[in-house]
C-alpha cells in the first residue's frame, strides 16, 4: 500500500514537471521588443561610425566633437518628424535612411541615444 502511493506520488510529480510545448498568446510573431540601453548605445555607436563617421562618410572622425553632436541631434529629431533645421548635418542624417533601409526610425533612435549618451546632451 505505502508502495503504490509512493509510485502515484512520484508519478504525479513526473507529470507535473514533464514538458509542454506552449505559445505566446496574442501575439503573432517574435519581433525585436525592447532594445537595452547598453545594446542601444553600442548599435548607435555602431551605426554613427559606420554610416556618419568614417573616410567616405559625411563626417569625418577629428569632426565629431560635442557642438558637432550637438548639431546632429538636432538633425535627427527634426528629421524623426520630418522637418529640417537648415544645418549642414541634415544631409548627414539623411545617409541613415538611404534606399532600402526598412528601420530608418529605430536607426535614428540608436544614434541619437548614443550621441546623447556619449557627449552628456
């Protein structure tokens, strides 16, 4: 008898820890969710180097100073909403979002981020 409670038992926690499968309700696919801010700083550092700052870019390295930053959030809010300051840097911001690029907002963000970040805007 204490046998075969002890086999139900051991059994019933065998079922209770087995496996199975599970879906996300109400959502239809995996997406990108929340960027981290130290993941966001590293692709804003990643993209303002790659795209704003380097040899054939519109910016050059030594270029890059706090006023400079300064200038190039100023572009990027205004062209986050589609409006332009007049600067010089609007042009610059405007080779995050060339042809074909599908996340021209989230691209801004991250730059903006680790502008701000980086020169304490």
């Amino acid at each position: 008898m204490i046998r075969s409670v002890c086999l139900a038992a051991l059994l019933a926690a065998a079922v209770g820890f087995a496996r199975t499968p599970v879906s996300p309700s109400g959502s239809i696919g995996t997406g990108p969710g929340q960027i981290s801010p130290r993941k966001a700083y590293s692709q804003g550092k990643a993209l303002t180097f790659k795209v704003l700052v380097c040899s054939d870019c519109p910016l050059q390295k030594n270029e890059l100073d706090r006023d400079r930053a300064l200038s190039l959030t100023a572009s990027l809010e205004a062209a986050y909403e589609d409006k332009e300051t007049g600067s010089p840097d609007d042009e610059a911001v405007q080779a995050l979002c060339g042809p074909g690029v599908d996340d021209c907002g989230i691209r801004m963000e991250v730059v903006h981020y680790f502008l701000s970040r980086r020169f304490k805007l």
